[in-house]
C-alpha cells in the first residue's frame, strides 16, 4: 500500500510539472495609477499560473516600478517568482509601453535574454517582447504582443508575423496578447497555414462600459496561436475577474480587458 501511495504521489508530481499554465492580461495603463489593493487583487488573480504575460505597462515612471511591486507580493504568498521588463517600444511617444513577464522559478527558468523585435520596428508600433523559458530540459519562445487600436487596423501590423517563424526557425514561438483583431480576420491566415491554432474561437476578451443583463464583455481581441506539433493542447480559457466587482466601472479599475490563460505540456 505505501509503495501504490508513493508512486501515485510521484504520478502526479511528475504530471504537474509536465504541465504549463500561462496567462496573458492586459493590464491597462499598468503603473503608477494602481493602487496597493489593486495589485494585491491582481496578485491573487494570476497566482495559480506558472508564467505570466503582461501588457500596456506604462513607459515612463511608474510602469517598471509596478511590476516589480507585484513580483514582490507574488513572493509573499508561496511561492517564488521572478520577472523581466522590456525596453519602451519603439512607437511614438503616446503609443510608447513596456511588457512584462513574471514566472514562478520553481516551474519554468529563463533562457538567455529577453529582447524586443527589432527588424520590424518602423511597421509595428508596439514591437513585440520575447522570452525563452526552460520547462523540463525543453524550450520555449513566447511573444508578447499588444497591436495598435481597432480603428488604427491592427491588421496593418499583425501581417509580419508570418515572417517571424522564418526569421527565428529554431525557436518554438508561441504568440500572445491583445491583437486588437480577432482570431477569425484573414490576416491570421499565413500563421494558420503554418499550422498555428488560437486557444480561443469566438471569446470575447473585453469589458463593456455597462453590462447589458449578463452580457459584460465588448470584443474578441486577446488570444494565444501555438503549433500543436511542438505542444500538447490541455486546456484554456478566460478569468471573468469583473464578477469580483459590484460594477464594470470598478473593475475597470483594474483592467478593461480580462486574463487569458492556456494549460498545454511540451511535446
């Protein structure tokens, strides 16, 4: 009998760490505006995920600053986390942001450095942020990505991803973010037929101003695309954080978008 409870024990420890959870927000104006309790709900949201993405983290004072604060309360509560910021984008000063991710050290380990996309940085405003992280002696390369607004076709900048899995060939790259498109426009298109899938089909991502009845959410903007020939789907889904809240306008404080997550295991 202990040696069945000890090989059910070993099962799930080598599954759980077999598998990732990775969960993409963007974080409006993530900075200085956000208050002590904000970051601690944020915090609480996001603490049940190995890696977190991160968008829309403020440029100027404030933004690296706020990040750091939250890695510090994530340490607070179990387990250890470490986190890395980018550069400001290279977009005109309005549109300038960082991006962050935060990981948990006992899970995942950062490969190498981290870097912002540079070859296209005059067609993309908000130029993407790699990282590479470690997970059981294999890799992978996710992009962290947040496209210019709707009326600014995002679209007009989505269309080089399709050259990013040539221009990185040995990398496994895994695609997330706020696109400020959904998955079905055409311009996802070249990436489809490289054999890449959206975690979510017809998911609305985006808080309304108002709720209409139990109708809370706007547009379907974020997403993740990965090759099912490099990882194992598992599971995905969205975090309805706002339902916390007695109104939108409250949790808008927070964000106007919700968290989206994805729980895959490397092939």
């Amino acid at each position: 009998m202990k040696y069945l409870l000890n090989f059910i024990l070993l099962f799930f420890t080598v599954l759980s760490f077999s598998q990732t959870k990775i969960l993409s927000w963007n974080l409006e104006n993530f900075g200085k505006s956000k208050s002590e309790s904000e970051l601690n709900f944020i915090a609480n949201t996001i603490l049940d995920y190995d890696i977190i993405a991160i968008q829309e983290v403020v440029a100027g004072y404030g933004g690296a600053q706020a990040v750091a604060k939250l890695a510090s309360i994530l340490n607070e509560k179990g387990s250890k986390w470490d986190y890395s910021i980018s550069n400001p984008t290279s977009g005109s000063s309005y549109k300038k942001e960082r991006y962050a991710f935060i990981w948990k050290t006992g899970k995942v380990k950062l490969k190498g450095n981290t870097w912002l996309e540079k070859k296209y940085h005059l067609e993309i405003d908000r130029e993407p942020y790699f990282a590479t992280f470690e997970i059981n002696k294999r890799t992978i390369t996710l992009v962290n990505f947040h496209a210019i607004t709707k009326k600014k076709q995002p679209e007009t900048e989505i269309k080089y991803f399709k050259f990013l899995p040539l221009e990185y060939p040995n990398l496994n790259l895994v695609f997330m973010g706020d696109f400020n498109c959904p998955q079905s426009h055409s311009v996802f298109n070249p990436i489809k037929k490289m054999g890449y899938n959206a975690i979510l089909q017809n998911q609305k991502t985006t808080l309304k101003k108002q709720c209409k009845g139990i109708d809370c959410l706007a547009s379907e903007f974020d997403n993740i695309f990965y090759q099912p020939g490099s990882l194992k789907y598992l599971e995905s889904g969205i975090v309805s954080f706002y339902k916390n809240f007695n109104s939108l306008e409250e949790a808008r404080k927070i964000s106007d978008h919700i968290p989206i997550w994805f729980e895959f295991s490397l092939n």
